[in-house]
C-alpha cells in the first residue's frame, strides 16, 4: 500500500506519459533532480503549496524548470522533483541544459528565497537526489521511534508530545492500535479499518490466517518485516509461546495460514510483527 520512491521509480513515474518534444530529432534523455525539504528543523509536504523548488542558469536568473509542493500527486507527500530539459550542445535562445552546466537548484517560500544548492550536470539522463536540510525520509529528527517522512505523510504532523494523537503512543484513528503499532505494522494510522490481526476461520478444519505485508515506503528503507504467529492456552497467566515454523515470517505481501491442531481447538493465538 506504500510505494518507496527511489531513483528509478521516480525516473518511470516522470518519464510515463512524457510525450517527445516538438523536434526533428530524437530529445535528448533529461537529468531528474529530486529530493526532501527540511526548513527550520520542520519537514515540508505536499501541504506546504507556498514552497517552490526552481532550477536555473544563474542564482537570480530565470528558471528553467519549477516544482511547487504538493502540485503532482504521484511524487507523493514530500518529494520535490525537477526535469530541465537536456541537449547535445547549447541551442541559441533556449534554456536547455547540455553536459558541463551547473546548474542552482533554488528554494524559496511566500518570505523569499531560502536555500542554495549547486548540481553540476556530469551526463545525460541522469537521477540525483538534493535534499534541502537532513534527509528525512528514513530520519528520525525528533527520536520517537517513527520516522519523520512517515509521521509527516501518514500523521499530517511529527508526533512530539503535544498532540496525544499523534505521539507513537497516541491511536490518531481510534481503532485500538497505537500509531507505532501502525507504523511497525504498514498499516494506514488514519483509517480505522486498517491495522494488524489475526483471524480465526471457523468451519470444519479451523485455520488462523493474516496477511504479511512487505517493508516498503516512506520510513521502511533498508527494512524489512517479520511476523510471528504465538499462542497460548492461558490468558490470566500471559503467558505465549512461538508456533514452531512461524516464528520468523518474512513480509511480502502473502497470506499466511495456520492450521489449528484438532487436538486443542481451545487455544488462543495472537500475531507479533517488527522490523528489522
């Protein structure tokens, strides 16, 4: 349910449906500028439509291409994106890019102009990532447990204690499962009807069944998911125990089934999911 944005998924999503320019000959294949906002220690999203993101010739100059967050959908909640437009050699009164240029990558909000960076263009067709402050897409700024990109998409905010709902402890959608728990479990925090659980299917051979989600996304770069499937034949005690072969379960999108022993149909089971 959560698509990572990388360097090459990024390319397909801004290369699909991008027609050929109006030439005799064969575009050049564009350089993709793309990276994350941090501005006083908060970061940007798709909410932020006063931030503009600009790449030119000149730091003052006129720019040859413009992001404004929160304009195109697909880059999701805290990704910016540029795509100047590239040539074999300079053309005469265009602002295409050609192997050599520097270019300055702007950013700026409704106060003025806020940040500088410098990209020298070493090729064609190439993906850079120019994240304007910390990377945050799998940072933890403020050291709660949960990544900031993954607060700021799926929260509309970074838990700090403030806010109850938002906090790791906190349930923003009251469906019983803190919003770690959610994050652990790749579930949607804002929907009530999303979260982690086991199943019991009761017909005539009994089967407990979850769904064993893959680590992907905003926050799970360079994770992976593992679930557990426990039971127990005594809840005062709380006292579980692992069911053997399914105790280390990695996540990737498969539906994992357990067929209850008809010997002890009594037994109470429960899921554990973590990453790693």
């Amino acid at each position: 349910m959560k698509n990572q944005l990388t360097a090459a998924t990024l390319a397909a999503i801004l290369m699909a449906g991008a027609g050929l320019l109006a030439r005799a000959e064969v575009p050049e294949p564009d350089n993709i500028l793309y990276g994350t906002i941090l501005l006083d220690g908060v970061p940007v999203t798709a909410t932020n439509t006063n931030v503009v993101v600009e790449a030119r010739f000149q730091m003052d100059g006129p720019a040859l291409d413009t992001y404004r967050m929160g304009s195109d959908a697909k880059l999701g909640n805290v990704f910016y994106a540029l795509r100047p437009d590239m040539e074999t050699a300079p053309q005469a009164g265009t602002n295409t890019v050609v192997k050599g240029d520097t270019l300055f990558i702007v950013l700026s909000d409704q106060t003025g102009q806020r940040d500088v960076k410098t990209h020298s263009v070493s090729d064609r067709g190439v993906v850079a990532r120019i994240d304007f402050g910390a990377s945050f897409d799998t940072e933890d700024l403020n050291a709660n447990g949960i990544p900031d990109a993954w607060e700021a998409t799926y929260l509309a905010g970074l838990g700090d204690g403030g806010d109850g709902d938002r906090t790791p402890e906190g349930d923003f959608d009251l469906d019983g499962v803190s919003n770690l728990g959610e994050y652990l479990g790749g579930t949607d925090p804002k929907d009530e009807e999303d979260y982690f659980a086991v199943a019991i299917e009761s017909n005539v051979n009994p089967v407990v069944r979850f769904t064993a989600l893959p680590a992907s996304g905003l926050g799970y770069e360079g994770k992976q998911r593992f679930y557990a499937l426990e039971s127990s034949s005594n809840l005062v005690g709380h006292f579980w125990t692992n069911v053997a072969a399914y105790e280390r379960i990695a996540g990737s999108g498969q539906i994992v089934a357990y067929p209850m022993p008809g010997t002890n149909l009594l037994e109470n089971y429960r899921g554990r999911v973590w990453l790693e």
